[in-house]
C-alpha cells in the first residue's frame, strides 16, 4: 500500500485522496512508514468481532421460542412469561431477550384475543362558505389561586376563521358546552342548514347533553383521535394567538368577571381588527360577511397599478391576492382531482 500511494502522489495525485481510496488515514500512512507498524495491520477494521460472551445458543434461543409458543404462554406477553417462569423456579432468558428472539423470528404481535385500538384519522372535511364547518375547544385561564382555572369555551368558523360563540366558566361540563352551542347557532341563523362540529375527545365534547343537543340540531359531530392535537389544528392555532397576544395578562385573572371581560375585548381585535395570515390578511369578519372579495381584487388592482407604472421594479407577476376559495380540515394526503373529499354542502 505504501508503494503504490507513492507511486499515485509521485503522478500528481493528492495523498489524501490515495489514502481514502485504499481505505486508511493518512496518520496510518505515516505510522506505516516510521517501520515497526508495518509488521502488523492496527486498523480497526481488521479485527475480527468476537461474540459476546454471554450470547445464547442456539438451543437455548429455540427454547425461548419454544416456551413462548407452548399452550401455557402462547397468549401471554413477554413480560408476564419471565416472572411466571421465575415463580416456577426456572430462568431462561431475559425479558428483552424474549422480545428480541420473537421479532427475530417475526413473531412479535399482539398475543390475545383482545386487539389494540385502532385510531383512525378524522375523515377529511372541506368548507367553502361560511357556517359550514365549525371547530371548538376547552382552553385554560389561570386564575389567582394555585391549581384553579377558569376554563374558556371557544367555537369558530374554520372557513372565516370567525369567534362565533365563546363563554368562560369555571367548571368543564357537557351541559356548559350544549348551552354555549345551543346560543350560538341560533345566533348565527344556522337552522336548516347542513354544519359539521368539529372537536377533540373531552368529555364535555362527547358527553350525552352535548350530543342530544347537537342531534336535535341536525348538526353532525367530528372527533379528532384521542391525544392528538394536530386533528383540531385551527382551535388550536387560535388558542396560541389568544395566549400570545400582546394583551395577554401578565398576572392571572382574579375572578371570572374579569376573564369574561378580557376575552371579549380578544373576541372584537381577532375578529375585526386581526389581519388573518391564513386568509390573505383580511380580517375573520370580513371573510364571514363575504367583504374579502372586494378588498382582495381592490389590492390586486393596485399592485397592478404599481407594476405598470414602474415595470422595473418587478420580475415576476404581482402579489396573489386571490382569495382562499377552499379550507380543509384533516386533508390528509395532497389532495388530487380523482380523490373527493367529503365536503359539507352549504
């Protein structure tokens, strides 16, 4: 190796590149070169790997599998064989070794009659329109005694991204959550209308006040999986501009009058004055009483303008002020012309 290093950097090759297309250091190269090194080969890479000591063999890896399968284990796991066989006074194998044999022999699967859970994704929803889909959650309000909460009911327009209804309470109940609902349906002039409710899976969610109610409404209720927050993505996302909001208390609320009051003040700047990223910086209201569209052209037209008075300025097309026509809750995957997603007709 060495000789034929020399003879490549001798041609002009660069000793490094010869060094690492032959597979060593080039601080191998040089031990290699000072003499006694070159007797034996120190790399690494040629030692042989010597099996760990403690390794099974292979008849006691068939017995693993053996008792795992006999008709007194076969539907227990692992970790209740191991000390079932240590109360019979017999020791084979850890509880890990159990584990790694049985995947080796691809044979780690649920044992038992009883299956885990499926938790299947919400089925994907669309809205094109006000009033056609709403999203609602629970939030937390820190209250001035330790361990207390006041507790913030929040339901909103996915399409306009519009507060419909709020209310702050002090306890979390299905009875609260139908009332609030119950309200703001009338209040917005749903009746007759086809509208999805869309939420996680709280007990005031999916509590028997909440659902008779949302029966006798012909609302249809969506759930998203337990545990799993990106299936509400839009309550959520609003939950973190509420509690970032620059007027956000520094301090906890000292009653529920004072969380209601400041809540409102939030419910009038998101609504009217909030320039939403999400729907081309109109505001919620706008969106909801359909405005969006006449602000957006007025935009579009005059960047028009601009551009044509001053071409230079620009290299490409002007900002898209096209309006969102579409907002989907729990799409999934990219949304193709052959795969329909269920839309909520208004």
């Amino acid at each position: 190796m060495i000789e034929l290093i020399k003879v490549a950097t001798t041609n002009g090759a660069r000793q490094s590149k010869a060094c690492k297309l032959i597979g060593i250091s080039q601080r191998t190269l040089q031990r290699w070169r000072d003499g006694d090194a070159v007797k034996c080969d120190g790399r690494s890479l040629s030692k042989r790997k010597i099996a760990p000591h403690n390794k099974l063999s292979e008849s006691e890896r068939q017995q693993v599998i053996d008792i795992a399968n006999s008709p007194d284990f076969a539907n227990l796991p692992p970790r209740q064989i191991v000390p079932a066989l240590a109360d019979q006074g017999v020791y084979v194998a850890s509880e890990s070794s159990f584990y790694r044999l049985l995947r080796e022999a691809d044979q780690l699967v649920h044992r038992g009659k009883a299956k885990p859970p499926t938790r299947k994704k919400p089925a994907p929803l669309q809205a094109n329109a006000p009033n056609q889909l709403w999203s609602w959650d629970i939030t937390y309000l820190s209250s001035t005694v330790k361990g207390l909460f006041f507790y913030l009911y929040l339901i909103m327009d996915v399409f306009s991204r519009k507060i419909v209804g709020w209310e702050v309470y002090e306890t979390e109940s299905a009875a609260q959550a139908s009332n609030l609902f119950r309200k703001t349906y009338l209040r917005e002039g749903v009746a007759g209308r086809d509208l999805v409710l869309h939420s996680d899976n709280g007990s005031p969610m999916k509590g028997a006040t909440m659902l008779a109610t949302l029966q006798r409404l012909g609302v249809m209720p969506s759930f998203s999986r337990p545990s799993v927050s990106d299936d509400n993505p839009y309550s959520e996302s609003l939950f973190k501009t509420l509690k970032y909001h620059p007027g956000y208390p520094n301090k906890p609320f000292e009653n529920l009058e004072e969380a209601r009051l400041w809540v409102a003040g939030f419910q009038r700047w998101y609504n009217d004055e909030h320039r939403h990223s999400g729907l081309k910086f109109v505001t919620p209201g706008q969106r909801h009483r359909g405005e969006d569209i006449a602000i957006l052209e007025q935009r579009r037209e005059l960047y028009e303008a601009a551009k044509n008075q001053s071409p230079g300025r620009w290299s490409g097309k002007t900002r898209n002020w096209e309006p969102v026509k579409t907002v989907y809750l729990n799409p999934g995957k990219p949304i193709k012309e052959e795969v329909e997603l269920k839309q909520v007709n208004g």
